[in-house]
C-alpha cells in the first residue's frame, strides 16, 4: 500500500469466457479507475480485459511442455510468476479467484516471495465447490488452499452454504454477489435484430460457456416442447463450439428456431435485440448471464437452482421452475408468447433490482473490505 493508501492486487484468473473470468476483469477495471494497481496473471489475456488503463497490467505465464511430463503443468508456473511480481512490483494482496489452481498457486507464491506483507483473498465461483470439491483427488487441496486464504469469499448464500458443507474451510466465509457495468450497445436493436434475421418474434438469448452444467439439451427440448415456437426464436450466444449438441439440435428439426453465435461480441447488442433470457443450469452459484439481461431491462426464465433465485426475485424479475421441468417452461414461454406487457414489466422490474443490488457502486467497496481485512490480519 502506497502514501496514499491505494493497494497493489494481483488477481489471478481464468482467461476464458465464464462468469468468473468476466468478474474478475470488470474488478480490475474498476480497482483501477479507483487508483489502484490491478495485476492480472494467465495463461492468455482475459477476453473482457480492457489494458487501455495505466493501471491494469496482465503477466502472461508461460508453461512448459517438457517430454519429461506427460501433462504440463499450470499450477507451479503461476506460482512463480507471482512470486516474481509479487517482489518486483510490491503487491499487497494477491486475489485469486477458484482456489484450485489460482489459491494453491498464490499460497506458494507467498512462500517463495521475498516479502511477508503479501495477503491471499480467495473467492469461489462454483465449481470448486460442486464439481471438485467432491473429487478426492483435489477435495484435500482446495480445503487447504483456503484453510491458507486470509479471506474467503463466495458470490451467493447457496455457494457459502454448500461450502460450509464439503469443507472445513476454519474461517468466517463472506458473500460478495457478482456485479455488472453495462456497455453501450454499438447497433441498436433494429439493426441487431435484423443482422441475426429476426423478425417479430419473441427473443430468447442464452448465454453461456456451454458447459455440461449448462444443460443445453434441456433448453432445446423446452423450446420443442413450445406449442408457439414458431414465434419465438432462441439465439445462443456460446463461448465454445455447439458442435456436441448439433445432433440433438436437429433431431428436434429446430435448426430455423435457433440463431447460433459463438465467440460473438459485445454482449450489450445481443441483449439488446432479444426480449428475455433463458437459463436450464443443474447448477449455478450466480449465473451472470441472468444479471446481464437484468440492466438491459430484459427478465429471465430459469430453474431453481443454485444461486439463481438470489439474483432475480421469483415472479416480480424473472420466472422460475422446478430442475428439469421443461413443461412448466415451455407453457409460460407460450404464455408470454401473447402477453407482451408482462414481458416489459418483469424486465422493468428487473432492471431496478440490478441497479439497486448488483452495481459496482455497491459491489467493489464490499471486495475493498474484504482486502483491509486480509491486510489486517
């Protein structure tokens, strides 16, 4: 920490698109525009990571791929990099974010850095805690990842919960919801929405890594299962291939229902064209697709699960539905179909609990203490 009391971070993430990727750049951005210093470390530039500020630096880590390994390893170069930066550039806090690799790495770091001051923050987004948490083969190294974090944060109560269940983590865990700085769309939503040749149809926008938790199958099926679908077209919006799911996309025959785009930016002028998101996760600690539509006045439909029901208030921004029931979604979707003042005034609600809970304004000062707690400690 410099005279004037602003902070060096290090901010250690996963380059690829996915909700924790995308919070931890946005963080950084906005610790920068506040004075701070945001150090990003990966093995690739995050893809929302804007580098025009003085402030935000990325250290790319380079990993070797010697024939001694049969797999190259990540988690020790990471903790090298860090440990280098750490010393060169003076950090006070390194934020990882998942704790396996980022934590494990930053705690090594701090044992190599030449400087004791360095803190670890250690926030979890998901899928330590529901995916490997339950593997036994990293279940033991990331309890002691945050067992060594001086904070533990989670982005949703049902994730702080869960955590509490699979690990003895021997420390107060916080929640610090995700947030979202909207851009300004570049095309309006005309122009967008014939660009993806809509017409007057209801707009379905998914956005996603397609992950298996994603559950594309069963958002195909409740746009199947859609006695209206022929006016409503579903426009996903993918961060990989949708190749393992084009067979089940045409043995629906819904291939002129369905607008594929993948690896497609920004996102403002695809939620700008669409009229409400849709969600079908097993599995969500927060879903940051949801909170995107949300401040673009566009409410979601989703299952009940995870952290979802934290971000939208059920029935008032957003519909919700039991897990798997495909049914229930398709009915309203056909339901809205023809109500297209209920579809305005969930998205209007919608935007107003975004703006009053998911902000940077309210969100950053909540990560500012988190790391004078680590410093304090």
């Amino acid at each position: 920490m410099d005279a004037s009391g602003k902070l060096k971070i290090g901010i250690a993430c996963y380059p690829l698109v996915g909700g924790s990727g995308i919070l931890a750049s946005a963080l950084g951005m906005e610790l920068a525009a506040h004075g701070h210093e945001a150090h990003f470390f990966s093995y690739a530039k995050p893809v929302r990571l804007d580098l025009s500020s003085p402030k935000v630096f990325f250290h790319p880590v380079s990993v070797s791929r010697y024939k001694l390994f049969e797999y190259a390893d990540y988690t020790l170069p990471l903790a090298v990099k860090m440990a280098e930066i750490a010393d060169h550039e003076h950090l006070d806090i390194i934020h990882a974010h998942y704790a396996v690799p980022h934590a494990t790495a930053a705690y090594i770091a701090k044992r190599m850095a030449k400087q004791d001051k360095l803190r670890i923050v250690t926030t979890l987004h998901g899928t330590d805690t529901t995916l490997l948490g339950r593997d036994p083969n990293y279940r033991r190294a990331i309890e002691y990842s945050l067992q060594h974090s001086d904070v533990v944060t989670t982005v949703s109560e049902s994730l702080r919960h869960d955590t509490w269940e699979i690990f003895d983590v021997g420390k107060p865990v916080q929640v610090v919801p995700n947030f979202f700085t909207p851009g300004v769309p570049t095309q309006t939503r005309a122009a967008m929405r014939e660009r993806l040749g809509l017409k007057d149809e209801l707009v379905l926008l998914h956005a996603s890594n397609l992950r298996s938790v994603k559950r594309i199958d069963l958002l195909l099926r409740t746009l199947a299962r859609c006695r209206c679908r022929e006016r409503i077209k579903l426009v996903i919006l993918a961060g990989d291939s949708f190749d393992p799911h084009q067979a089940l996309l045409d043995e629906l025959k819904l291939g002129d229902r369905v607008v594929l785009c993948e690896n497609e930016y920004p996102i403002e002028d695809y939620i700008e064209a669409s009229d409400l998101g849709i969600y079908t996760s097993e599995a969500e600690s927060f879903c940051l697709g949801i909170l995107e539509s949300m401040f673009f006045g566009k409410a979601s439909l989703a299952f009940r699960v995870g952290g979802i029901p934290e971000v939208m208030e059920e029935g008032a921004s957003g519909l919700l539905f039991p897990f798997g029931d495909t049914a229930a979604m398709a009915e309203a979707l056909d339901e809205l179909v023809d109500d297209p003042a209920r579809v305005k005034a969930l998205g209007a609600a919608a935007k107003i609990r975004a703006e009053q809970r998911f902000t940077a304004d309210v969100v950053v000062p909540k990560y500012l203490d988190c790391y004078a707690a680590a410093l304090s400690r």
